[in-house]
C-alpha cells in the first residue's frame, strides 16, 4: 500500500472516531421535512434568527455557498429557502449572532 493511501485511510479513520459526523447523514432528512413543514413531526435542525441584531453587513450573503439572499430572509424574520443545505457558513461568519441553529417542529 501506498504511503498516500495510508495516510488518506488514517485520516478518515480519525475523522470517524474524532468528529461528530452525524449531522452529515441526517441533514438531507431534516431538510426535506423542514422543507415540507414537518412532515416527520419531529424537531430537525433550522436556522433561528434575530433580526433586530442584524446591521446589514450582508457578510452571510457572501460566505452562502448556496448564494441565497441569506440578509433578505433575516430582514424578514424567516430563515427558509429549499436551497439552504444548513451548512452554517452563514452562522459562522455573522459577527453580531443574529443567526442560530435551533431545534424545532415544523410550523
């Protein structure tokens, strides 16, 4: 075996024991049923956001790899787009934490 191949086997081997990779297999489930209002009926993982932190940096709508108008949906209160693939860039690169992960049942 080559060293590549074993370095590359490591790293996948760490990369299972060490991270929490669970949020990868459920995230299309959870936005399928956020998408349809809950179909499942049970809580998925959403995007909560407070809009009156907001002071329109528009940092969200740049890091979007999905290049949704993130600010668009804050200045509206609902952070919902059959797109959005919750990958976070948004919440992490938000300076004033307007957005959030949050846990709740379809609406």
């Amino acid at each position: 075996m080559k060293k590549r191949q074993k370095i590359r086997k490591g790293v996948i081997l760490v990369s299972f024991l060490f991270f929490p990779i669970t949020i990868y297999y459920f995230s299309p489930v959870q936005i399928v049923d956020a998408a349809h209002k809950g179909v499942f009926n049970g809580p998925t993982l959403r995007l909560a956001v407070e809009k009156e932190l907001c002071k329109d940096c528009r940092k969200c709508d740049k890091e979007c790899p999905m290049s949704i108008d993130v600010n668009e949906m804050v200045k509206k209160g609902n952070i919902m787009d059959s797109e959005c693939v919750l990958c976070g860039s948004c919440v992490d690169v938000c300076p004033e934490g307007v957005l959030s992960y949050s846990f709740e049942r379809g609406k």
